[in-house]
C-alpha cells in the first residue's frame, strides 16, 4: 500500500496494520472508509496486553494541524502517574498555604520562591499531559496571588520606613540616608513614598546587604534640571564597583562595599555640588 504523508518517510511499500477494515477492503477502496488508518510500519507487540498501561507525557505542534505526542507505557507509564499525583499534592498544599494570610515579606518571597520551583518542576517531569495543563493553570493563578502580596506587603513596609525618615530628616531638602531592606523593589517604593510625601526633596537611599551588596535608589523634583537622578545614582554607584541607570527623576543601581561610610558622604557632596544645600 502505497500513501503520501508530510513530514514522514516510509519504505515504499509500507506495511499497514488495519483493525475493523480488512487490507484488501482499503486497497481496492475507491472512497473514503470510517476508519483510522495509521502508518506506523506494523506491529510492536504481539499482544496489545504487553503494554499495561499508556501515558500520553507531551504534546508539541510542529506546524498548524500538525502534533507531536509523546506517549510511555507500561512501568514508566506507572511511574508518570504516581510523579503526578506527587506534584497535584504538592500543589494543592501550597493553594492551602496561600489562602491563609501571609504574615511577613519574608514569607511572601518564600512562598513565590516554591511557586517557581513547582512551575519548573511541573514543565520538567514526564507526568500525564493533561495533568499538566492544569496543574500550570493552578500555578500561574498563584504565581499572581504571591505577586499581589509581595507588592502589597512591600507597599506597607515602605511605608513604615518613610514615616521614619520624615521624623528624622523634618524639613530636610536633600535626604541621603540607609534603610534596613531585603530588595531593590523596597529601596525604591520607599523613595517614591518619600518623594509623595516630601515633593521638593532630593532623596537618595541606601540598603546595605549582609554580603557587603549595596541597594541604591534615588528620586529628585520632577521638572529638576540642576540634579538628573541618573547621574547621581550612577556616580554614587561606580564608586562601589557598581552600576546603575534609570531616568533625569528616578533611578536605582547596585554596588559593593565593607564601610557605607564614604559612599553616603560621596553621594551628599555630589547632590550639594548641583543643588548648592
């Protein structure tokens, strides 16, 4: 039997395996028959008994109309199942975890943490394919629920370090100070909250991780044209061994160094040298 199909090469003739419909009946067959014909180029198994149990594990379109399945049986077939059923409880405790409140940042970052490393652990393991179409639905639904806390408590945390800024620098222009943060995200959530509230201060802030890495964000006046943001963010940051970019109002960069000592008295020169505090 000879037939065209794209993308496949068969030996010509090719061997067809025909259940329900005879060979000859699809041979002499002028029209089309209610039934499937596949070529595989015949048999596997003797018995389809030897395959136990079959798993479809992944599924690929190679072009418009076109699939690619990949499909195991028998003990891997088993054991696609069982890594399922692992990583549906494994997702469906942290679900549990996450309808309950989130008490710290901390936490939040910990539970988006798992949320990735589930994600990874889903697209990776051979499990039933349909499973995993659902369990990345579930995943994406609370990667977005661990995204709202995260910026939420983030929010609220800078908020509470803006308050105490305000009540240290009372009337102050030119804020150049550190701040006890885990992100860069919190560093600049906490300048923009300082700038809203103080609109004609020049703020630069810093976070000075245990590793010796220095966060850096700073904010000046909209309309400024003495002080861009970027150059002083950028100044203050290649003194540590950094870098740092962002726009003439706000930017944010990163360093490196033992003592902020002389980084805080760098970046207080350089905003004095361009506002004349």
């Amino acid at each position: 039997m000879r037939r065209v199909c794209v993308l496949q090469v068969y030996p010509d003739p090719v061997r067809v395996v025909s259940v329900g419909v005879p060979v000859s009946d699809l041979v002499n067959s002028t029209g089309l028959l209610p039934t499937s014909v596949e070529l595989c180029c015949g048999t596997h198994l003797l018995r389809t008994g030897e395959i136990k149990d079959f798993v479809i594990v992944a599924e690929k379109q190679l072009v418009k109309g076109i699939s690619r399945i990949v499909a195991v049986t028998g003990e891997e077939a088993r054991e696609a199942r069982e890594a399922g059923l692992a990583l549906a409880q494994d997702v469906e405790s942290l679900s549990v975890r996450l309808a309950s409140v989130i008490p710290s940042l901390s936490t939040a970052h910990r539970l988006s943490k798992e949320v990735g490393q589930l994600t990874d652990a889903v697209d990776s393991t051979a499990i039933p394919q349909w499973q995993r179409r659902e369990l990345q639905a579930k995943l994406k639904a609370l990667q977005r629920t661990t995204n709202t806390a995260v910026r939420k408590l983030e929010t609220k945390e800078a908020t509470r370090k803006v308050q105490t800024l305000l009540e240290k620098h009372v009337s102050e222009t030119l804020v150049v100070d550190t701040v006890d943060a885990d992100s860069i995200s919190v560093v600049m959530k906490t300048v923009n909250q300082y700038s809203e509230r103080s609109p004609g201060a020049f703020v630069m802030l810093l976070s000075h991780q245990p590793c010796g890495k220095v966060l850096c964000a700073c904010q000046v006046p909209k309309g400024c044209t003495t002080l861009s943001a970027g150059d002083w963010a950028l100044a203050v940051c290649t003194q540590i061994g950094g870098n740092a970019g962002g726009s003439p109002t706000v930017a944010k960069g990163t360093g490196s160094t033992v003592d902020l000592k002389e980084t805080l008295e760098l970046a207080q020169r350089f905003a004095q040298s361009r506002t004349r505090h």
